[in-house]
C-alpha cells in the first residue's frame, strides 16, 4: 500500500489485557494532570485509539495485512 493512502477512522472491538488498559489510563492521566478541583479531564480512549493507530504504522500494519498467510 502507499504511504499517501487516506487514513480512514473505523471503530473495532480489541483484545488487549487488562494490564495495558490500566497502564494507558495511568499514563493518559499522569500526562493531563488533575484540574483545579482534582479531577481529570482525558478521554483515554481516544489517546488508546491513537497509541494502536501509531503502532499499527510504525511497525507496518499495510504489509502484514497483505500477506495472506496472517488470515
């Protein structure tokens, strides 16, 4: 596929453990920091939609999903 391909945005249901949630919820928050009354205001899951759509380019996703021997 080429790098220029449009992005498009599709919504799935993933398996990951319970551990990496937990781990992208801590670090989304520690990152935003609590507001005046000590809440936080993060939409973690849309910083873990960006964490899976960066790692599915950085470590070539367009060429796995092209050998058909990972269906």
């Amino acid at each position: 596929m080429s790098e220029n391909s449009p992005l498009v945005r599709v919504h799935v249901n993933i398996e990951l453990s319970a551990a990496s949630l937990q781990a992208v919820v801590a670090q989304t928050k520690k990152k935003a920091g609590p507001d005046e009354k000590g809440r936080y205001r993060v939409d973690t899951a849309d910083a873990l939609a960006s964490l899976i759509s960066r790692f599915l380019r950085e470590k070539g996703f367009d060429e796995f999903v092209e050998d058909g021997d990972n269906y």
